[in-house]
C-alpha cells in the first residue's frame, strides 16, 4: 500500500524514508501511518535523481573520431551535450570539431596560395 507525499502529491512506496521527487522526509511508524519529518532546503517539485539514474559525462572515443571526420557533427554533438549538462564532452567534442575545421580551412588557403606559384602546364606544351 504506497502513501502520497503532503508536500507534493507523489506516491511514496512503503520503506521510504524521504520523498524521492520532492526530497521530504518521511518516518513510517508502527502503526503503518506516514508522518513527515521538518522540511530540508529543497525546491519543491524539484527533480532529485536517484544515484542509479546520474548519467556520466564520458567522451565517447567513436564521436570523437567523427567530429575529426566531419566537424558538423561534431560541433552538433558539442551543443547538444552542453545544453544537456555535459558540459566535459560538450566541450571536448566542440573543441576537436572546431581545430579540424580551422586547420582544414588553413590548408585550402595554404594550397590556393601554391597554386599561384605553379607553373601553367599549358604554356609548356
């Protein structure tokens, strides 16, 4: 038989000891009554994620090496992550993806720059 939270109305399952969307403390007594506890400094309807539900900030090896392949992806996939809280692999995949594309545009200047100097094949014949 679960109980709802006084404080914001979400179902608390039995052997409980807080609220696990709100963060209230509850205290189940003998009886099978649910009394709450004093109020910690939590927002209420607060999202409180569980130790099994935290997400990691890894940087995955494959999306790096697609944000060397193709930068846009990259700089897509650096975005997303940084509005998403991941703000490690945002970074790094942002990072990766805006070095590649710089030195790519560095070496098209670089080898229209060589072009000039080439002599016209043309001419010679």
């Amino acid at each position: 038989m679960s109980q709802k939270c006084s404080s914001c109305g979400a179902e608390i399952e039995p052997g409980m000891t807080q609220c696990s969307y709100c963060g209230q403390p509850v205290e189940n007594t003998a009886s099978g009554n649910i009394q709450y506890g004093q109020t910690q400094n939590v927002t209420p309807n607060a999202y409180v994620p569980n130790a099994n539900q935290a997400e990691e900030d890894k940087v995955s090896v494959g999306l790096v090496i697609v944000s060397v392949l193709i930068p846009l992806v990259g700089i897509i996939v650096g975005i997303v992550n940084m509005s998403k809280g991941k703000k490690k692999s945002g970074k790094v995949y942002l990072i990766v993806a805006i070095a590649v594309w710089a030195a790519s545009f560095l070496l098209q200047i670089l080898a229209g720059g060589m072009l000039a100097f080439m002599p016209d094949t043309a001419s010679l014949i």
